[in-house]
C-alpha cells in the first residue's frame, strides 16, 4: 500500500453496532486503518461487540468519542435518520465521512450536510455500493467497449417477498430513513448511473404502502437477524403494533444523459418489496447493436452478452476485474471493502476513480422526495367521460 510504511495509520471512529456497523469496521480495518471506537445506542450492546473486535472505545455518546478517540474518519452506519447530527458533528471536528445509504432522511437535511462537507473540505464517501459488484464491473467495461454499441435504455426488476411480520423498526418509518427508495432504489440508480455514466436528467414515479402495519418486538439490534424475532402467534391479543409510513413497493422512470449516447437513456426501475418473483430478478443494458443482462436484483449474478450473433453467451469475469475484487465472503461485504478502499486511498493522495459522494447522496435524497409525491398522474377521466356523452375532446 503506497505510503503505508512512511505516513500515519488513520483512525476510523464507527457509529452503529449492527451488520453494517461492523462491516464497515471490518472492510476500513482490512486496508489499513486502525478502528479505534465504535458508538452505539445501547451500552452493553456497543461493549460487546466492541469487545468481540477488538476496538478499544466502546461508548453511547457520540461528541464525547469524537474528543477521545481524534478519528481522522467517521463512518456511519446506522440507521438513516439518525445520520444527521453525528456527520454535522463529525464534519465540525474535521473528519472525512463514509455515511452508508440513505444518507438522511430527507433532501433538505442531506443537502445541508453536501454543503457543510464541502465548505470544511472533508472528503465523503456515500455507500450506495452495489454498483462494484463484478458483474456491474463488467457491464460498465462492456458498454464503454461498445459492445452493445450506442446505450438506449435500461430495466431494473426486483421482487424481494419481505414477510409482512417482520418487527417493526425503523424501516417502516421514512422520519427514521425506511422505504424501499431508501434501501433499494439508491442501489439501483447507481448502477445504471455508473455503467452508461449517466447525468440523470429527469425523474417520475409513483410509490405505494402495501404493509400497513407490523408487530413491535423487543431485542432487535441487528438489521441483519430481524426475520429470528417474527411473533409466533400474529393473534395474541397482548401484541402491540406499529404503522408503516413509507413505501414497500415503487415504480419509477428515469432519463440519464450519457457521453456515449446520441439521445437520454430510458430506464425503468420495477420494485416490489411484499411480492413473489416468478423468473429472476435482473438488470439489463439495452443499446443498438447489443445487450448485457446480469442476473439478480443488483446484478451481480452471471453476465450475459447479446451480440452481433443474434444469441445471449454468458461471458467469464475477465481477470483484471477478477483480481481487483476484495477477497471476502458476502455481496454486501465485498462492495464495502471496494469503496472503503477507493475512499482511503483517496485519502491518502493516490489516484482514485471516480466514487459516490455526498453529491450523490444529496441528490439521490431530493430525488426520493419527488418521486414520494406521487405527482406525476394525468387525469384523464374527462375522456372517459366525454366519450360517454359522445363529444370530442381537445388533449
């Protein structure tokens, strides 16, 4: 690691205790950083797992750990509404930040947060990470080749059959940064941004609350295990429920500006986080000469190329791409340790490619607050009704 001998080892302060939370610690301490505090809401939870890995402050206040522990980076992993006021903090002591997606709860405050970090001068970094997994690797390669010729549109489906009893928490609440824009579509936007390195243009869509309601559980701390504490018995008369706030299901349509396409690049985002899937979820590359589907929900499944030969071949990862991979076990995983790489390495004054900032996670934000208003209908019922009455209509 360049410069790792001659300059001082940075320190990384974590806040959160959960699957991200010690992922993130994990993937910044496996190139290089010393992990020197982790921060969480409930004491002996934070004591732990900072025991487990070894990190030396283990704490509940989050100012108090920034003066002791002195990090030269924060990264937040908790919850996305309660990201706010740890990075302002953060940003005011002087710290670089890697903030997992969302980055707030709403456009407002993450657009606060893009100016704060800019007027300091501290680097960002915005998790919205699946856009390294290899096969997405692969596309982006692919697509700048020309191998599906001039991009023309691209589709995006998943369908994740959540159960409805999963404990309610903060993702069913949009104050507490819940919702499948959140914690999908962030995912996905980025993927098709990053492949036809795409501006986006124009944005519209319409979300949907299929939930309602799910059962308040004590004893969740990890995002991760939350299917363990589903009630056995959704009928006990004692259960206690909460109100979802937020969607579970979105469609959206985006045009993406692209330095390789003469016209806006359609894309159609397709989620449903309640319902069955009845073949794979994919995403798909169009162009005029070609196509690249890639399996599963953030395409990082097999690659599938359709050429000139009028056939769909699944192509091997080449091994530039395959070498560069972090060698860890789980998708999630294996994009934090990429990005953390790139955002330390950036840090440290090497030449980095370009990554997600918190320009992106501002502008992803104000993007979900548009799509959450729902305002992109036409009402056409006076055609309906004009024809019913046998009368023209101008449109």
């Amino acid at each position: 690691m360049t410069g790792e001998n001659t300059k001082p080892r940075l320190k990384v302060l974590i806040a959160g205790t959960g699957f991200a939370g010690q992922g993130h610690a994990e993937a910044f301490r496996a190139y290089g950083a010393d992990i020197v505090g982790m921060v969480g809401r409930t004491a002996h939870v934070v004591e732990e797992v900072a025991g487990k890995m070894a990190i030396p402050h283990a704490g509940t206040d989050w100012q108090e750990a920034l003066e002791i522990c002195k990090p030269d980076i924060v990264s937040i992993a908790t919850p996305g509404g309660a990201h706010y006021v740890p990075i302002k903090q953060a940003i005011a002591a002087g710290c670089h930040v890697f903030v997992d997606k969302p980055m707030t709860e709403s456009a407002e405050t993450a657009v606060e947060l893009y100016r704060l970090a800019r007027e300091k001068g501290v680097k960002t970094a915005y998790s919205a990470s699946f856009r390294y997994t290899p096969s997405v690797l692969h596309a982006q390669k692919l697509v700048a080749e020309g191998a599906i010729g001039e991009p023309t549109e691209i589709e995006c489906i998943s369908h994740f059959n959540l159960e409805r009893e999963i404990p309610f928490g903060w993702s069913h609440r949009k104050e507490a940064g819940g919702g499948r824009l959140n914690n999908n579509f962030t995912h996905t936007l980025a993927i098709a941004s990053a492949v036809v390195g795409g501006r986006i243009l124009g944005i519209m869509g319409e979300v949907r609350d299929d939930l309602g309601r799910a059962p308040i559980v004590d004893g969740v701390h990890n995002f991760a295990t939350r299917r363990n504490f589903i009630p056995k018995d959704l009928d006990d008369p004692s259960l206690k429920w909460g109100e979802s706030n937020v969607e579970w299901s979105y469609t959206v349509l985006a045009r993406l500006g692209s330095d390789l396409a003469t016209k806006p690049v359609s894309v159609l985002f397709k989620h449903g986080g309640l319902v069955p899937r009845f073949h794979e979820d994919h995403i798909v590359f169009y162009g005029r000469e070609g196509a690249i589907y890639l399996k599963k929900h953030y395409g990082s499944g097999p690659l599938y190329l359709y050429g000139k030969d009028k056939t769909w071949a699944e192509l091997p990862l080449p091994p530039e791409i395959a070498a560069d991979v972090p060698d860890v076990k789980g998708e999630t995983e294996q994009c934090w340790h990429y990005l953390a790489r790139e955002f330390l390495k950036d840090i440290r004054g090497e030449a980095v490619a370009p990554y997600p900032t918190f320009r992106e996670g501002s502008q992803y934000q104000q993007i979900i607050d548009i799509i959450r208003q729902n305002n992109d209908w036409t009402d056409v019922t006076h055609l309906d009704e004009a024809l019913d009455e046998d009368r023209l209509v101008s449109v």
